[in-house]
C-alpha cells in the first residue's frame, strides 16, 4: 500500500503555505498519498490541533505519518521531533501538540529530529513546516530509518501541557468538567465521555447538564431531535458529551470559550 502522509496546521486555505508543503514531499515521495486532517485550526492553538489529532488518528491505517505544524515556536529554541505512538509516525514541533500520544499506552519511541541531510536549503527561520519537516514526513514514506532521523528522547523529556482533569463525585452521581473544543457549528465538545455518564449508571434522560448557569434537561440522540432552537446535549460520534442548538451556535448562544466550566448532574441534586 502507499504510504500515507496526512497534513494538519493552523495556515488556513488562503496562502500558499500547505500547497508548498505538499509540493515538497510530492518531490521527494511521489507514490505517497496525501491527507488533509485539517487546516483551520484557530491560529497557534496547539490544544485544539492536539484533540483533533487524537480524533482523527485513530481512523488511519498503521504507519500512517502524521505531519502536524502548528508551530508559534518556530525559529526559537524549541526542539522538533519524530514520534512512533500506537503504530503510527508523527512529525510535529515538541511543543505539546503530541500531548495524547505521550501515554504509556501509545508511546512507542521518539527522536529529536537531527538530520541536516534531509532539510531544504537555505533553511528559513520562519517555515520549518517546509524546509524540515515535510521533507522528514518523505523520508519517513521513503522507509529512512527511525534512528537515522536523530537522538532518542525518552517520552517524559518531551512537552506535554496539563490536560483537563474530570472531578466524578460517584457519591452523588456528578460530573465536573470543562469545554475542550468548539467546532465550526458552534458545537461545544467536552470532556466528560459517555463511558463517565455510565460508569456511574446515570440514566441519560435523568440528568441535568449546567453550563454558564444555563440548564439543559436529559440528553437527545442526535443533533434534530429537538428542533425548538433550544440548547441540548448529546452524545457526539467522538464519544464525548456535546452542546448544541439545531440550526445555531451553542458557542454563540452561551458566549463560550474553551475551558468553560460544565457540569452533569443527577436530577435529583439541585
């Protein structure tokens, strides 16, 4: 099978910036396949550019290269890396964009990327996304070896930011957790999986959802059931607890940032 070599980056469809990229690995590996995840990441936003890596990687075949720049370090004294996690390669800057791939259960090896051999000269100071590593995301489609691409980096010396931590009060059968993304809908994506609403055998129509003092009563199967314009929550096919209002924008409605709080609660609490 082709390699494939899939694009994630905060650069937008106006400039030519991912044409670039892709016409340099296209160069260098002509018979890989070419994969856009996303390129509309909000501008340097790395935790968002981490969930949406962690959602969409799953679905890609082993040794799947994933090539991700979202890089507001670029030129500075951050590191870039290589990374083999879950049977897939990631080439990315190491500024914690790599965060839900850095677990023991998907880590498999890493190296800070050292291969002047491979870059594009001269190199820039402000696009490394296409003198570095687009030419390694090549490399690795052309079979380089993992080692040859650099110096092992053990997995706790690499960048991780904090991730949101759930408070699940099994006692009362509560959820406290926070907004992680908001999409182009509006829609509000959480936290608090449905695996959590389980684990503590919250019936789904008999809870209660609070977020910015607003109150959303059980949860509906999909995003028209409810067709009033009213907030509502439901399960999303990432598998995490959402808001959103058919035919508007939660977002715009709550007036929502990411990090927001959100609660779900048994209705028989207050």
């Amino acid at each position: 099978m082709s390699p494939i070599i899939t694009l994630t980056t905060d650069f937008g469809l106006a400039d030519e910036y991912v044409g670039v990229m892709k016409g340099i690995i296209l160069g260098r590996a002509p018979q890989a396949k070419l994969v856009d995840i996303c390129h509309k990441i909000k501008a340097q936003d790395i935790e968002q550019a981490a969930f949406v890596l962690q959602a969409a990687a799953p679905y890609f075949p082993p040794d799947t290269i994933h090539l991700v720049v979202v890089d507001p370090g670029v030129g500075t004294n951050r590191r870039l890396l290589a990374l083999r996690a879950g049977g897939q390669y990631f080439v990315a800057p190491d500024n914690g964009v790599l965060t839900h791939f850095l677990t023991d259960d998907f880590f498999e090896e890493a190296v800070y990327l050292d291969c002047p051999r491979l870059y594009l000269t001269p190199l820039s100071n402000t696009f490394h996304g296409r003198d570095i590593m687009a030419p390694v995301a090549a490399a690795l489609a052309n079979n380089i070896s993992f080692q040859d691409l650099g110096n092992n980096v053990i997995k706790e010396q690499l960048t991780k930011f904090i991730l949101p931590e759930l408070q699940i009060d099994a006692i009362h059968g509560n959820i406290s957790g926070v907004v992680i993304q908001i999409d182009h809908f509006g829609n509000l994506t959480t936290n608090i999986h449905q695996r959590d609403i389980e684990r503590l055998s919250l019936n789904p129509a008999e809870i209660e959802i609070v977020i910015k003092q607003k109150k959303i009563s059980g949860l509906t199967s999909t995003y028209g059931t409810d067709t009033t314009g009213k907030l509502q929550g439901l399960i999303g096919s990432r598998g995490f607890l959402e808001i959103a209002v058919t035919g508007g924008s939660a977002a715009e409605l709550l007036k929502t940032q990411n990090h927001d709080p959100v609660k779900v609660l048994a209705k028989k609490n207050p």
